[in-house]
C-alpha cells in the first residue's frame, strides 16, 4: 500500500523511478521493489517521497490558491458586499501549522495553512477564510481590525446567515467541488 503510495506521488510529478531514486539517494531497484510490493519502503523513504511531492508540486498548489480566490470572490459578494478588493492574493503556507491562517490586510495577503486543508478539508478552510477576510474588512474601513467586537459581530451575522444560505443551496445551486 505504501508502495502505491510512492507509485502515485512519482506519477504525478512524472518522473522515472530512477528519478526518484536518485532524488531521494536509493537504488533504482529499490524503487522498483517498492512499488511492486516485494520490500517495504522505510518510514524515512515514505517521508522523503512525500515531502518532494509537497515541494515539486506547484500545479497543485496554483490550483488550491486559484480555488481559494474563487471562494474568497464568492464570501465578498455574499458577506461583504464586495467591499474587500478584488486585488487579494491567497496564498497556501506550507511552513504554516499551529495557526489555520494568518491575515496580512496591508499587503493585501491571507494565508492559508496547507496542512490544515490536507487535514480537515475545504469547509474548514473557507470558515478560516471568512475569518481572516474579516480582519481586512475591518482594516480596509479603518477599523481597528483585531478580534474585537466588531469582529465578532460581523463573524455572528456570517455564520447566520451562512446558516440561511445552505438551506437555500439545495435547489440546484451551483455549489463548489470539495
Ligand atoms: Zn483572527
């Protein structure tokens, strides 16, 4: 199983399985004889594969942000009113881990923690979205832009009508994958 594992992250960053041997330092063979399932790979070597696939798979990663950009649209036309800019750049941290993100209202950044959205998925990461998309509502009106309580307003009347908008999106609304 760990084998297809490494078999599936070489495929998706098209490389040869002596590619990879030499990118991660073991035998071609060994390669061969993991994804065959004659030997079991390491933990380590498990780790190694995974970790190059995080790091040599920018498509993924153009994809994730450009999702998030869309749901990031979406709440500012929903929540907002469209008062955020459009200009926002989301960006998926890697590095990223304690917190679920990180808003960065001054150079029009949100971060988003890559590894909470692998764990939990894409409807926890769009609640964090909502909530950093409030801390630059707050600054971009010139508002102390804290978790104050304005913030915890605004976050109520979203999760409210949040509520009231998924009741509503079963009848044949487009909703978004994941
Ligand atoms: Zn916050």
């Amino acid at each position: 199983m760990d084998g297809q594992k490494i078999k599936s992250i070489r495929e998706y960053l098209g490389m040869t399985q002596a590619e990879l041997a030499r990118e991660i330092g073991v035998t071609c063979l060994a390669v061969s004889h993991w994804e065959t399932g004659s030997r079991q790979p390491s933990v380590l070597a498990i780790r190694a594969v995974e970790m190059l696939g995080e790091l040599r798979g920018p498509d993924k990663r153009i994809e994730m942000e450009k999702e998030a950009k869309e749901r990031f649209d979406k709440i500012n036309q929903q929540y907002f009113n469209n008062r955020l800019r459009k200009r926002y750049q989301i960006i998926f941290s890697k590095r990223m881990r304690k917190a679920r993100g990180q808003a960065l209202p001054k150079r029009k950044v949100i971060l988003l923690s890559a590894a909470k959205l692998k764990e939990s998925g894409w409807e926890e990461v769009e609640k964090t979205l909502k909530h950093e998309m409030i801390h630059c509502w707050l600054y971009e009106r010139g508002r102390p832009w804290g978790h104050n309580r304005e913030f915890k307003a605004k976050l109520r009347e979203i999760t409210i009508q949040g509520k009231r908008n998924n009741k509503g999106e079963k009848s044949g609304h487009m909703g978004l994958k994941g």
